[in-house]
C-alpha cells in the first residue's frame, strides 16, 4: 500500500474496503462468506531489493463500524 521509503520509520494506520480489493483482483464479486484470516507481506521480486517490514495489529470489522 505503500511503496518507497517515504514512511520509513514510521506507523501507519491503513483502511480497506476487502470487497472492492477482491473485485479488483478478480473481476467478481467477492464470495458471501466469513474472512477466516488475512495475509500482509512485502516482496521485491521485480527489483531485486530488499525491504523489511513491521506488521502491528490487525482488525477486521464491517464497513461503518466503531474503530
């Protein structure tokens, strides 16, 4: 989600919306079932870098609800 070292060093709070990433990445609407668990990586596969990354907690909660 956030590519480069502009936010080095620092913790970001990001916001998605799983079914419209779905439908992105497959062209379908997004299965009417329970997310039974999330993945974050990062990779540098096309530029032969390196990167590390942090990964904080992680909450799934539907769309409008309390944070």
């Amino acid at each position: 989600l956030e590519p480069g070292p502009a936010h080095a060093g620092q913790w970001l709070e990001e916001r998605r919306d799983l079914a419209a990433d779905y439908r992105a990445a497959f062209g379908a609407a997004a299965p009417l079932h329970e997310v039974s668990g999330i993945a974050a990586g990062n990779d540098t596969d096309q530029t032969g870098g390196t990167a590390t990354a942090w990964f904080g907690d992680s909450r799934i909660a539907a769309a409008g609800s309390a944070k």
